[in-house]
C-alpha cells in the first residue's frame, strides 16, 4: 500500500472526526467569531481567490513542467491539486496530510490554478492557447530576473493565516515533485482597515480604484467561452514584482509624494477631493492653471482611456531578505486579473513604462502570465478538465 493511501485513510478518518469541526458543524455564530474558521467555497463556475476579498497573506508559486511531462501527466497533477484544494480550503486535510492538525485553521483560504504558455506546448495543446498567453513585450523601465519570470503553471495561495497559507504550499508542492519543479515562490502580505483599502510599502492607500463585484466583473475579468469554450468562466492573470526603492523614497515630503502618486498619503484621497472613494478630477486646475492631479502622476497616466482598459487589481506587499548591505528587499507583487490581456493590461502598462513619477523609485524585476481556468462545478471534475476534453 502507498504512503499516500496508507496516510490518507488515517488522516480521513482522524481529521474529520478528530478535529472535531469543519465547515458543516460549525453554527453560524461560531463562522463569525472565530476568523480562523472561516471558509470558502471551493466548488463554482469561477474559481475562488479572484472575486473573493482579498485575504492577509498569500503565496505565488511557479512552476515548470519537467521535461518530458505530457497531457497525461499534467490531468493527473490537476486531479490531485483539486483533491487537495477542495479539501483543504474546507478545513480538511488533504489526503496523506502529514501535519493534518494545521489543515484545521482555514481562514478564507483560497487556492487558484494558472496555466503558462509552456503548458499548452507540453500538452500538445497550442490551438487552445488563448492569443493573449505569452510573455509580455519588454518595456524599458523592465529589470527582470530570471529567478522570477515565466512559469508553465501557477498556485495563487491565499488566507489570512500565513501557518494556513505555507501548509497548504507544502502539501500542494510535495505531492507532485516527480512532474513539476518549483520555480519561483513569492510571498505577500496586505492588511486592509474596515471601509479603507491596504497600505503598500511606500505608505500609500493602494486598490482604491477596482472593480466591484457584479456585472463588471461578467464584462471585463471572466471570460464567457466566445473564443475558446474551455475559458468560458475563467480569465488570465498578470504577476509583477515590481522593487520599491524605499530609501530614495524615504528622502520626499508628503507634498512630494502625493503629486507622485495623485492622492493624499493621509487617507488616499485624490487631490481634487477629500474622501478615498472620491472621483479624482482630472481636469481641475489650480488659481494659476496647473492641474491639481500632476498627468504625469501615477494615477494620471494609469487612469483607464476607454471603459475596455479596465482590470481587476488583487496585489500583495512582499518584504524579502534584504542583500548584504543593503536595509530593505521590498516591493509589490503586482497581480490583476482580465479577460484579455492585450486589449485591457497592455496599453495601461504601455503608458506607465512611457512615463509615469512613480517609475523614479519602482523597478520590475519579474514578470509572469497565465491563463486562469474556470471553476470545478461540482465533486468529481477536476481543475482544467474543459481543455483536456
Ligand atoms: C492606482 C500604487 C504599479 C495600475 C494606484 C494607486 C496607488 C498605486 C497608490 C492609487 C490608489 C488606487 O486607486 O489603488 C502603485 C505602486 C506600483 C503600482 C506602488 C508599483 C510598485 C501599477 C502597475 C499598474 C498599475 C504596474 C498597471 C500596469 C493602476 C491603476 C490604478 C492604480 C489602473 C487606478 C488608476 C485610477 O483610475 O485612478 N496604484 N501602483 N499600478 N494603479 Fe498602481
């Protein structure tokens, strides 16, 4: 018998039952008082960790396919990582679960499956690669690394744990060493007050301007199967990490700042308002004409032109190791989500790479693109299997 099967049974049986909770026992006080037991659904047309609040912390995993791997191989990593991601998302452990105790504390975890364009190649399924799947054109403002660019398939791994989220890391990258090999793994973290968006590094409010759940998200994250019916619920991702430069920025003034970015450092407020949520005025200028919101301002030039350059932003902080010498090793894990990239992400990073204040104290350094497929609608199908059919 296998290790897995061996350790499976057990953990099923003590698991459930030892633990003595899951996401079906618990009343509905108990949901709300106790953060750490609180779920998501795994099962749906769209997969979760998208349009679901964004949790505290998080784990981007990259992998690449071992050579050789083939459609096959690649169906049955898909099935493991939906076993394991319905399972633990719940608060159960996955199967052969050696540290099933911390498959206990949920908290919002989510765990969302991408495919790289190297994908595609492996599975001899290039006709089914939608158009926009590949690496992005270089910008000049680009220093990428290697260390942190590309991948054939992604793990986004949320919850607002971090024991939640490095659990469920392990337990998805172990099972599947024969097949894929970690690449890169970038962790973040955001913390968000009731009513006000997270801070980033440099102090800034930042995700002020998304979009809100709802008809928007139908028209501009998920995809609805026009082009490629296997997409149909699902969308593509863009991960930047972008390295903040905080000891420059350490040497502006709050007036420096916020003309840099376009709103107030104290609440995110545009400079034409006075609340986080008020529309910025673009047009507004000031006694002697100067326009109140600079356009050279990052909110300015990152402003969508057309309704059709609009995405969904779900970043995350990270604060890594700084390099010998050096204070800080920090930056943004720049993720958003939208039906095409070409059409909504490219001309709004096209006008950033060409000017943009903020450029003086941000760098790229990573760069990776991934097509997101829809949901598992019920027990028994598995991540991705509407490409494989
Ligand atoms: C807005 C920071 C990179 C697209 C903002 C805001 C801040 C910010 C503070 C204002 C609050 C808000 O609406 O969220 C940063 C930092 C970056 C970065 C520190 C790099 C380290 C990017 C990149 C893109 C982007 C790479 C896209 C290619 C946007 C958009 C808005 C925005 C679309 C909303 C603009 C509007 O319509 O008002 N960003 N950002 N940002 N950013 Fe960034």
């Amino acid at each position: 018998m296998s290790r897995r099967v061996l350790l499976g049974g057990g953990v099923a049986a003590a698991g459930v039952a030892g633990i003595g909770w899951g996401a079906a026992t618990l009343t509905h006080r108990e949901h709300h008082t106790d953060p750490a037991a609180r779920t998501v659904p795994f099962f749906g047309a769209h997969q979760s960790g998208i349009d679901t609040e964004p949790q505290d912390q998080c784990a981007f995993v990259g992998f690449d396919l071992v050579p050789g791997t083939d459609r096959a191989d690649i169906i049955g990593l898909l099935r493991i990582w939906t076993d394991d991601a319905a399972r633990l998302t719940q608060g159960r452990p996955a199967l052969a679960d050696t540290e099933a105790e911390l498959a206990a504390r949920p908290a919002r975890l989510t765990i969302t499956v991408g495919f790289g364009p190297g994908l595609f190649t492996a599975a001899a399924l290039e006709h089914a690669r939608p158009h926009w799947l590949k690496a992005l054109p270089p910008f000049t403002i680009d220093r990428l690394e290697e260390a942190y660019t590309g991948a054939d398939l992604l793990l986004q791994i949320c919850a607002d744990e971090a024991t939640t989220v490095s659990h469920a890391v392990r337990v998805l990258c172990k099972n599947v060493t024969s097949l894929v090999r970690v690449r890169w793994v970038q962790r973040g973290f955001r913390n968000a007050s009731e009513g006000q968006s997270m801070r980033n590094l440099m102090g800034s409010v930042d995700g002020t301007v998304n979009i809100a759940s709802g008809v928007d998200f139908d028209r501009l994250v998920w995809d609805d199967g026009t082009g490629l019916p296997w997409l149909a619920g699902g969308t593509s991702m863009v991960l930047r990490r972008i390295a903040m430069d905080l000891d420059t920025w350490d040497e502006l003034d709050d007036d420096g700042r916020e003309l840099s970015v376009g709103r107030r450092v104290a609440n995110g407020a545009p400079l034409t308002g006075t609340g986080e949520f008020d529309d910025p005025d673009f047009e507004a200028v000031d006694d002697t004409g100067i326009p109140v919101i600079p356009p050279s301002s990052h909110i300015a030039r990152a402003h969508h032109s057309t309704d059709g350059e609009r995405f969904l932003r779900r970043g995350y902080n990270y604060d890594d190791a700084p390099a010998p010498g050096t204070v800080s090793n920090s930056g943004l894990l720049f993720a958003c989500f939208q039906r095409d990239i070409d059409a909504q992400y490219l001309p709004v990073q096209q006008r950033l790479a060409d000017f943009d204040a903020l450029n003086q104290w941000t760098t790229p350094i990573g760069s990776a693109v991934f097509a997101i497929p829809p949901g598992v609608p019920k027990p028994g199908g598995y991540l991705g299997q509407p490409l494989f059919e």
